[in-house]
C-alpha cells in the first residue's frame, strides 16, 4: 500500500508492518509502537494518558455488541451469570 510506504519512508520508520502483514509473522513476536516520535514528527496529541477500568469495560461491551466476545457478566461490578 503505496500511502503506508510513503509514510514510512517520510518520517524514517524501518518496519516490517504493514497493512498486508500475514499473522504467521507476528506470533511470538513483541510489537508495539514508542509514541513520542509520532508526537514529536506529526504534532498528534493523545486525548488519554492510559486506559482505566471504565475504559476496557467499553471496549469489551463493545465487541460483544459486535459479536466478537460472548457476555459473561452483568453490570459495572464483573459478577458472572448464573
């Protein structure tokens, strides 16, 4: 994807990442991202310094809404159905 290359090229980023990559090559691998150069290079601000209990909880209601996730609590305390 000629964008992704560009971009990586512009800002200096050596990385086998790509939007095409097969998961094969990333099992057993560490892959995460430093965000200080993207803020740094880009100007990008984050909106939150972390996520929270409040956070995740969103994020998993989320993908059980979407189907990804199979419901196994009730509410904001965490008790499991039945």
């Amino acid at each position: 994807m000629k964008p992704w290359g560009d971009l990586c090229s512009k800002y200096g980023i050596n990385t086998v990442l790509s939007p095409f990559i097969s998961r094969e090559r990333l099992d057993n691998k560490h892959v995460h991202v430093k965000g200080s150069k993207i803020v740094r290079e880009t100007g990008f601000e984050y909106e939150r310094c972390g996520l929270g209990r409040e956070e995740i909880l969103e994020c998993l209601e989320e993908a059980c809404e979407a189907g990804l996730f199979m419901r196994i609590w009730e509410g904001e305390g965490g008790k499991k159905d039945g």
